[in-house]
C-alpha cells in the first residue's frame, strides 16, 4: 500500500510489522516549522526504530532514519545530483556489494552524521555518510535505488528549477541516465533480494 506523506495518516504504515519504505520527497528532516507533518512522522518513526521494525529510508527517508536516531541532519556543501560510483566499506555482508562498480543516482541537497548505534556501508567522494544499517532490519540509503529508466525523464521535467539552479547540465544527465539506469535496475534487484533475506532470516 502506498502512502502520501502530508496527505495520509502515517500511523498505520509506521506501525506496520513488515517492511515499510520511506521515501524521497524536495524538503528537509529541518522544516518541521514549515511542513507540520514532518513532526508526526519522526515521532512515529522514532516508536517504529526502538520496536526495531523492518524500515528501508531513501533519500529523505534515510535523513529521516538519521535524525529519529539521534544523528544531525543539515544542508550539504554542494548539491550532489548525478551518477557516480560508490566506495563500499567492508561492513560483513553489506548488502550493497551488489553495487561494486555500479554507477548509481544521486540527488540531494542534504547530507547527515551517522548515528552512533549505525553501521557505515558506503560513501562517495562529496559525502561520506551515503548508507547506514542499524542491525539486519534498518537500512538507510542517501542514493536512490528505486530509478526505473523508462520514467527518469519525470525527474528532469519535475525538478527543471532545482536542475537549472544547481547549473547541472540536463542533456549530459538524461545521457548518463540512459547509460546507466537500466544496469542499476538489475543491480538493485540483488539488494533488495539481500536486504529481504536479512529480514527474513531474523
């Protein structure tokens, strides 16, 4: 079931016993003064982390994840939107090892300190703190791994303001999303599968 964060009651996919994924969305963990519903969904998130509930954060979600731990959540030194490769740690069984070598999509403005009870998985050269775990159930990814490359040309339409702001060059990266989308599809499959089998297992 699919939930839109300021629209619906978030309570029943915080409290749900399975898997809930936490999105991305344009607006920081910080504009709670701004966005109310932010408020609700940390302290619900904040409940949902301490029962150790099956959580995966994306983008936002993992700066959410961050922030409900404890972490601080704050604007980077320069946006990082594009397609590079990660530097994975040696975490034992990361479940991102299927991304070694693997280009995936950034697209943030923030950035935040690892939590002190969290696990470091993976960096890039821009920022350090790009995936965390805590135990086999949480895991939070600042990159996006959910892109589908027949739909990416939304993003740059959607996002046309952000893009020009942040002087990217849209041709280069509907290039690079061509170039590399369709692989990350394949290669998220396999975290996902990894990620599902940790959860299972426990």
């Amino acid at each position: 079931r699919y939930f839109e964060a300021g629209i619906d009651d978030l309570t029943k996919a915080m409290q749900h016993k399975g898997l809930t994924i936490i999105l991305g969305g344009p607006i920081g963990v910080y504009e709670t003064e701004d966005y109310p519903f932010l408020q609700q969904e940390i302290d619900l998130l904040k409940v949902r982390l301490e029962n150790n509930l099956p959580t995966l954060g994306i983008c936002l979600g993992a700066q959410l994840i961050a922030h409900a731990l404890g972490a601080k959540v704050y604007a980077g030194h320069e946006k990082e939107i594009g397609w590079s490769k990660l530097s994975l740690s040696s975490a034992e069984n990361n479940p991102l090892n299927p991304l070694t070598d693997t280009a995936v999509l950034h697209w943030h403005g923030d950035t935040f300190d690892l939590p002190e009870q969290a696990e470091l998985l993976a960096s890039s050269e821009i920022y350090p703190n790009q995936a965390f775990s805590v135990g086999k159930n949480i895991l939070a990814l600042q990159f996006h791994i959910e892109v589908a490359a027949d739909s990416l040309e939304k993003w740059l339409i959607g996002h046309t303001c952000e893009l020009r702001k942040a002087n990217i060059n849209i041709p280069s990266l509907r290039a690079d999303n061509e170039a590399y989308a369709a692989i990350l599809e394949t290669q998220a499959q396999a975290v996902l599968q990894s990620y599902l089998k940790q959860i299972a297992a426990i």
